[in-house]
C-alpha cells in the first residue's frame, strides 16, 4: 500500500498540531490545578489560624480584649526617670507579674494546650499504630516503650514543665488514643482524619 508523500507528511503534520494542542491544554490544566490547590491550602492555613485564635482565645494584634487576661500591663505617659510610669518602677511591676501565682486563666489556658497536645500525640499514635501494625512485627512492643516513655519524665515533658509549667499527662494520651481508635472503629479512618 503506497501512500502519497503529501497525504503522509499532512498526516503527520495533523497528529503533530493535535498532539501539541492536547499537551498544552494539559499544561494549562495542571496551572490551574496548582493555583487552586494553593488557594486551597492558605485557606485552609487562615482556617485553621483563626480556629487556634478562638479555641486558645487569642486576640489580633492592637486589640483590647475584654474577656480573661493572663497579666495586664498599663503605662500612661512617657517612660522617662522624673515621671510616674519610670523604667524602675515598670521593671518592679515586670518582675512583680513574672513572679505571681498562676491565674485562673493561665491555668486554663494550660489545660487547652495540654488537651489539644495529647490529642495531637493520640492521633499520631493511632495513624502510626494503625499503618505499621500489620508490617512491623515488633509494633506492639514498640508502642509499649512509647507508652512507658511517656509515663516517666522525657526530656521533652521536662522542657515544657520548665518552660510554660505544662505537663501532658500519660493518661490524657491514652484518653486521646482511645478517643481516635474510637472514632475509627465507629465511622472510618477519613472520618476520623477529617476533625
């Protein structure tokens, strides 16, 4: 079967313009693909930005909130060595509010970290359990020395002690892993995955 060289050199000239066309209309669809899961993704940043705001109660810079307060600090004036509000006098108050007992709204304020810390560890404990369980074959033993690291003093619970006054209790972490253990067996590990 002999075929015109025109016919085959248009031919190929054809499949070449319709290969083009078709790679660069996947070239723009994998653009707007990307901008889209960008979008998504500093959406998705701003949600979760204002979710720690309001579950920590967290106010915007330069606003005044009038709910629970850990200290509050007002200077009138300038800071100057003749005036009311002088840098010895604002350093004894530094010093004086560092060195109070804890409020209620620190306390508070320690418990949600605590809680959202230990469901943080519980759910990395679960999704590691669940996803190595079947190939590690040490797992079990392997879940278990975490679980007794945990109850001794790590240095990472000492660093927080230290630091912030914060201890993540072993048994919250338990709670928290049998909390999303649940919550799979219940619905589905996507369920699960999705609060």
């Amino acid at each position: 079967m002999n075929q015109n060289p025109e016919s085959s050199n248009a031919n190929a000239q054809w499949e070449r313009s319709a290969l083009e066309h078709l790679l660069l209309e996947n070239l723009k669809e994998n653009r707007k693909a990307r901008r889209w899961r960008a979008i998504l993704r500093i959406l998705t940043l701003i949600v979760l930005v204002g979710l720690i705001t309001q579950i920590f109660d967290l106010g915007l810079p330069g606003s005044v909130s009038s709910g629970k307060h850990t200290a509050l600090v007002s200077i009138e004036g300038e800071i100057s060595p003749n005036s009311v509000a002088n840098a010895l006098d604002i350093n004894s108050a530094l010093s004086a509010a560092f060195e109070s007992k804890e409020t209620p709204a620190q306390r508070e304020a320690l418990e949600k970290l605590e809680t959202v810390l230990a469901l943080i560890e519980g759910w990395i404990d679960a999704v590691v359990t669940k996803a190595a369980g079947e190939r590690l074959p040490s797992m079990i033993k392997l879940r278990e020395t975490q679980q007794r690291r945990r109850a001794t003093n790590s240095p990472t619970q000492q660093l927080f002690a230290t630091l912030v006054g914060l201890e993540v209790s072993p048994r919250r972490t338990r709670e928290a892993i049998a909390f999303w253990e649940k919550i799979a067996e219940l619905k589905d590990i996507q369920a699960r995955d999705q609060i």
